[in-house]
C-alpha cells in the first residue's frame, strides 16, 4: 500500500489521507482550492481548527450540490431534457436508472465524501490536545466537526448502503464495507454531540451556513425518517419548528430571498457569495437556467438551451393545477417560459437565477444563490409525513402544517379527500423541487415505484434504489470492497 509523502505549501496530504490510503491511490486536491495545515505544523490552536472547519464546509459544498441534484431530483425523474435521441445532455438518462448513466455522472464515485470525512476525523483528533481553548469556541468546533461528519456519512449511506466506516484521520487499513446499521448508529452519535456542543444561533453572520443545534436537530429528523422511525422523527422537528429562529419567509414576492441566502427559513445551507470569491460554474444552475441568464452557448448542451433539464408541462400540471392560485409556480419557475413556452414547450426553472451581475460568463462563474440542505418548511412538511403515518396517528396536526406551507403560497387548502400521506408528498414535491429531496422521499416513503422509472415492485429489496459502486474504487480495494447486489 502506498503512502502520500508530505507537500510543504497550502495542501496537506495528512488530512486526506485516510482517503487515499483507504484506495491506495494519491488523490491530492489542487493546492490552489483551499488553504490547508501542513503536516509539520499539523492543528496547534483554535484559529487552526477554524480554518480546518472552514476547510471541511469547502470540501462538502465541492462533492453535495451536483450530487444531491443530480441523484436526488433528476434520478426522481423530476427534469428531462426537450430530446431523449438528439443532443442528449449526459444527464438525461440518470432517471432509467441505467448502470452507464449514473457512472458517466459521478454516480459511482464516493471518494471526494471520504476527503470531507477525513478532514474531519483530523479536526476530532486534534481538538483534545489543545490546551489553551476557550470553552464555547472549542465546543463550537466539536459540534461542528461531528455535524458535517454526520452529514457526510449521511449522504454515502442513502447512496450506497453498506460503506467503509472510516474515523481516523490516517488509516492505512484496506477497510471493507460497513453494514448500514453501524453506520447509522455512527451517524446518530455524531449529530447527538453536535446538539449537546452547539447553540442554536450564534448572531455573528453565519446563519444558515454553519451548523447549528436547529441544523443538527433537522438531518437527525431526516435520519430517524430515513429509519422509519417516525414517532423520533415528529419530535426533533417539533424541536425545530418550536424552538429553532426560524420562521418562514411570507413575502411572496421576495421568495427568491430564500435561495439568495441566510433567510430568515434557512436551516443549513451552502454558501456562494461573491463577495467572498464563492462564484463558480455549478452546474444545478447552468442546467437548468437558460437565456437571458446564462449566454454562452454551452448552456443547453446543444448550443441552445432548448435542452436545458427542465419538468415537462405535464410534470408541472400534476403539481400545480392549471389555473389554481399558487405563488410557487412563478416564483418557482420563469414565469414568461410557463405562460407561453420556448423552444418546444420548456418551462425553466428560476429558484438559482441569483447570479453576479458582471460575472465571467465564458466559464459560466456567475451564479451565487446558495444551496439549500435543508429549510423550515422541509422540517415543517417531514413532521407532517410523520404525524401522518399510523405508528403517529395524529392526522389533525399533520394538516395544520401541510396547510400552513400551502397558506404562505397562497394556495388552496387541504380540507380532506384522497390520500393524506400522498398529498403530502406532492407538496414536498412542489416545494422543494431543485432542491435534491425529491428522490430521498420517494425512497424513505416507499413509493418510488409510484412516481419514478423505477417500476419494479420488489425495488427495495433487490436495493435498485442503492447506487452502483465504481470498479476502480472496488479494485483498488483489493477486491476487499464488493458490488451493491443489484448492480452485479
């Protein structure tokens, strides 16, 4: 097995060690991306930490924005290109669940997860040995090094099932795979120490984009949901919902604001600013985002953005009744494309058309709304689903807050009929579309043979709904890593 040698300007090879070494390969990030400790002077003080939680926040907004739109709301189903034969985007096919699809779009590939994850398992290390600490920094650090090793975690599990559980910051172990359970009782124990060393609001500027107690209190819910634990799961977003600072935007002509950023829902989130230097090609945006916004001709993939990845009219209508009042449906979307169509009918959506006004649109470096992980009416719909289930049983409150989503979009009321479980499941659909959730949901509430491409009725068992596992990261395992049993 190979060892990473040392490299003595702004990369570290010891914070990523653990990945390389897991894979016997030297996967070094550009030393240009992010400044990093060294390995002489590894992590001595809580400004060093800082830096290293600021480096861990980095790596994961590199790996989860096209991940999660990628394999949460186009695996769904949810966007389709105008073409299926002609100037295909290499995105379109991700929804027929094909083995070709999800690895040319980085379906297979875990590794960048295990960099986030092995810097934090660094920073967990590093913090007992410092002695000069102040206390609520040093519990602020902990919290947050375990929350985004939670998070993390989080993502490969849902992903890949079984994965390698990996907790130091250099392993030269050949490490298999974990069975998902003790993943997730990891998973678990990281975000309980995250809600016992962070304070729900920190008043220094950061909301939303650093881990906060609400934060931690959120992803647990989605956890235990993920889990079917439902009744856990109503409580922790009780939690957030009553104690948390959030509270949902009501001005609905400035829903945009959500996805600007920071707002006054915001949960967590990844952060771009320009201001910051945080603009960059991300490609949820120019995916999705056409002319006027974006003018360069790689926009749609075949130099017009007639085939931008968009929901057909027929996707929009089963959400959004033709003619019914709701507010989403434009401020959700371009409202000229829905009102009269372009290029065969396409209907853009508008949630990431923040963009620098002068930016490089050559590279495409211009947007800068940030990515949602997670925002209140999220936990407000999860709680919902909760309530909702028959191990809950509590229907009436399940309405009030599936009523009070649709009562900010000034939409029509549930007042009963069909399938509440179903109703609230299109309006997490509806509201949180382009936000990578879409496919988690169908998964956690067992109805993605209802609402996707993926059709067989055993899905679940025979694990379709796990990606597959790239071979070169199973070779490089000396085999020790093995196929997700649907895909061999």
């Amino acid at each position: 097995m190979k060892i990473i040698t040392t490299r003595k300007n702004k990369i570290v090879c010891v914070l990523l060690a653990s990945l390389a070494l897991l894979f016997s390969c030297k996967k070094i990030l550009d030393p240009e991306i992010i400044e990093l400790p060294t390995a002489e002077n590894a992590i001595t003080s809580s400004s060093d930490v800082e830096k290293g939680i600021a480096s861990a926040y980095s790596l994961l907004r590199t790996v989860v924005p096209d991940k999660i739109f990628l394999m949460g709301d186009m695996r769904a189903d949810v966007f389709s290109s105008y073409s299926q034969s002609s100037n295909v985007r290499v995105e379109t096919n991700i929804a027929t669940n094909t083995a070709s699809a999800l690895f040319n779009n980085g379906g297979g590939n875990w590794n960048q997860f295990y960099t986030v994850i092995a810097q934090c398992n660094l920073l967990l290390e590093k913090i007992p040995a410092i002695t000069t600490y102040d206390e609520a920094v040093r519990k602020r650090h902990i919290g947050e090094a375990s929350f985004i090793r939670a998070l993390t975690y989080f993502y490969l599990v849902r992903f890949w099932g079984d994965v390698p559980l990996n907790l130091k910051s250099v392993n030269t172990d050949n490490l298999s795979r974990t069975p998902q359970e003790e993943v997730f009782n990891q998973i678990k124990a990281d975000l309980d120490v995250a809600i016992s060393n962070l304070e729900l609001d920190y008043g220094d500027g950061d909301k939303a984009v650093r881990a906060t107690k609400g934060a931690a209190w959120a992803i647990k819910a989605h956890v235990l949901g993920w889990l079917q634990d439902f009744a856990g799961c109503e409580k922790l977003c009780d939690s957030v919902i009553t104690k948390g600072p959030y509270s949902l935007v009501t001005d609905t002509s400035n829903l945009l604001s959500i996805f600007v950023g920071k707002s006054q829902e915001g949960i967590f989130e990844f952060n771009f600013d320009a201001n910051l230097r945080e603009v960059q090609k991300n490609r949820v945006y120019n995916r999705t985002l056409g002319r006027p916004w974006y003018k360069d001709q790689s926009d749609g993939g075949g130099g017009s953005d007639r085939y931008l990845l968009c929901p057909t009219r027929q996707q929009i209508n089963v959400m959004f009744t033709p003619g019914a009042r709701d507010a989403r449906l434009f401020t959700w979307f371009i409202r000229e494309t829905y009102l009269q169509g372009v290029n065969e009918d396409r209907i853009f959506l508008g949630k990431y058309r923040t963009l620098q006004l002068k930016g490089d649109t050559s590279t495409q470096n211009i947007n800068e709304s940030n990515i949602i992980i997670t925002r209140l009416p999220d936990i407000m719909l999860l709680r919902a689903e909760a309530l909702a289930t028959p191990a809950v049983g509590r229907t009436a409150e399940a309405i009030v807050l599936l009523n009070k989503v649709r009562e900010r979009a000034f939409a029509t009321p549930y007042t009963g009929g069909g399938n509440l479980q179903d109703t609230i499941l299109l309006e997490r659909k509806k509201e949180l579309l382009g936000e990578g959730q879409y496919f988690f949901d169908l998964v956690r509430t067992r109805k993605l043979d209802k609402d996707s491409k993926i059709t067989d009725g055993d899905w679940f068992k025979k694990g379709a709904w796990l990606l597959p596992i790239d071979q070169g990261i199973i070779a490089k395992s000396n085999f020790m890593i093995t196929q997700n049993e649907f895909w061999k």
